[in-house]
C-alpha cells in the first residue's frame, strides 16, 4: 500500500482523547481507520494529526498480509518527511 494522502474527519476531543476516522488514500482507492489517541491540553493540530496517522498506521501494520510481510505500506515522500515510526 503507498500512500499517498491523508484526510482526517469526524473529529471530536472528550477527556483528554481525541477520536477521528483517518483516510488513507492511494492509487487504487481508500482505507478507513477509526483512531483514538491521547492529546493534552496544549497539542497542535499537527501534533494531533501526526498522533492520528501513527495509529492508523499501526492498525494497518496489524492485517495479516502486512504482519507476514507479502504486503508493504510505504508513504508518499511529504508524509514521509513527517517522522513517523513507520516512514523508514
């Protein structure tokens, strides 16, 4: 899976989480993933985006074809840039 955007919606803050849908979007179409991640008081949206996006990350990383390794995710070089775990 390259990626090459992402878009972020549904986005709503209740004690100190934030909860969004993450669309990650390639060639060939979209995958949704609903993620919850822990945001403090004085987070950007970046900071918040980039939180979000890691753990989209992590749950694909979690599908059997990418944890047996048949699959790749790769990101789109200005995703890329954005120090995320799995960018390398």
């Amino acid at each position: 899976m390259h990626i090459n955007a992402v878009e972020y919606s549904e986005l709503s803050f209740e004690n100190g989480l934030c909860e969004a849908v993450v669309t990650l979007l390639t060639q060939t179409g979209a995958t949704h993933c609903v993620c919850r991640v822990t945001v403090g008081v004085v987070q950007t949206v970046s900071v918040i985006h980039t939180s979000l996006l890691t753990e989209a990350l992590r749950q694909i990383a979690r599908m059997p074809e990418y944890r047996r390794g048949t699959a790749q995710i790769t990101l789109a070089h200005h995703l890329a840039e954005a120090d995320l775990p799995m960018a390398a």
